[in-house]
C-alpha cells in the first residue's frame, strides 16, 4: 500500500507571493493533518480534515488555509508569504476522526523557502 | 496547554552501545507515538504505544500513562540509528477533535 505522498517536495518563493501545497493520504484513510516543523518552533499542528470537514485547527494566522476534497486528499494554502514560513510541512494521514485510536503516518514533507 | 519534554536533548554514543530516551508529559493523554525522523525529514513511525510494552527488533518502548512517561530503548545501537527521535502524545482539544503534541526531540549520534 502506497504511503502518504506530498508534492511539491521544494518550493522557493519570494515574500508575498501564496503557495499551494498538497497531500495524498493512505488508501482508505480519511482524516489529514498537517504540520509545520521550524527550527525554532519545533513541530506544530496547523489543522486537521476528516470527511472534507475541519476538525481542529492550531495557532497560525489566518494566512494558512486548507481544505480536503471528496478522495480525502487536502491541500494547504499559504497567503502573503513571510520570511518566518520557511519551514518543512508536513503531512499525516489516519483512518479515522482525530487520531482517536489510530496511528498517524507522516509525508516526506514539503521544504518551503522564503526569500 | 500540555507540555511534552523530551530527554536528553542530546546523546553521542559509540556503535553497540545501548540508550535509553525518555518522554514526559503534563496531561492525561488518548495516544503515544515515537518517531525518527530521517535526514530528509520524514517522520517514521516506531511505535504507536498509549500504554504498555511493545518490542521491534533492536527497539522498544514502555509507556506508562498514570506516570505520565515513555521510554524508548535502543540496544546495541548502530549508525543507521542517528537522527532525531520525536515523542508525540494525542490529547482531547475539545470533544472529537484531537492534535499531536511532539516533543522537542532527542538527537542521537551513533559514532563507529
């Protein structure tokens, strides 16, 4: 069974400018959540997606978007990129709601540089 | 919010040695899991443990969730070992909806 797939891989963009990000979860799985991995910061929850619905979101600003289509696959958005965006995303994807009883898989991540 | 705190933030060690890493955290939690995550950034799954003992191969890990702390064990460590290690715990945001909460990590060297 194919893993949890993330495109772009690398992303340049200049400040100002949006990107778009995506994810395809596992085969069967519904629920997609993403998270930003900084230096600095650490790793940190941005939202989670269970039947094209969001579920939780964590502390960013309202820049960060996302969605999740019918297949389940999500996408993320970023308005008015900043410096500080420059980060690795990273995706998971779970059978069900929440990770209520079920192991989260992780992406290999989208590295966005900002300049 | 939980606090998760990982130790040691860093740990240098020689081929075969064996290490211990641990994971405390400041709440009740529904889910545990420990990861490695490789020099290219990927997350790889080790163990899904809110409680117990589970063992794979060269790894295991116990969890004890009315202690509030998790322990990874590496035996006769190798190489291929190195990297950062994350512990990530899943508690109730607001009923149905829940998050991971990872750890700053611990970075291992395995040196030859």
């Amino acid at each position: 069974k194919a893993g949890v797939t993330q495109t772009p891989r690398y992303l340049i963009k200049t400040r100002g400018q949006q990107v778009t990000l995506s994810c395809s979860p596992i085969s069967g799985h519904r629920s997609v959540s993403w998270y930003q991995q900084t230096p600095g910061q650490g790793l940190q929850f941005l939202f989670e997606y269970f039947s094209e619905t969001q579920r939780n979101k964590g502390n960013f600003p309202g820049r960060f978007s996302g969605r999740q289509f019918s297949n389940s696959r999500s996408e993320m958005n970023v308005s008015t990129l900043e410096l500080g965006d420059s980060a690795l995303y990273l995706c998971a994807s779970s059978l069900g709601p929440g990770t209520w009883g079920y192991e989260q898989y992780f992406g290999p991540g989208t590295r966005l540089t900002v300049t | 919010g939980i606090q998760v705190e990982q130790s040691p933030p860093d740990l240098i060690l020689q081929e075969g040695a064996n290490s211990t890493l641990r994971c405390n955290f400041s709440d009740s939690v529904n889910n545990l899991q420990w990861f490695h995550q490789n020099p290219w950034g990927q997350l790889i799954n080790l163990f899904y443990i809110p409680s117990g003992t589970k063992q794979n191969g060269r790894l295991s890990a116990t969890t004890v969730a009315t202690e509030r702390y998790s322990l990874l064990y590496i035996s006769s460590s190798q190489t291929t070992d190195s990297g950062v290690y994350f512990c990530a715990v899943e508690y109730e945001v607001i009923e149905g909806a829940q998050k991971l909460v990872f750890g700053q990590g611990t970075r291992l060297t395995i040196n030859p």
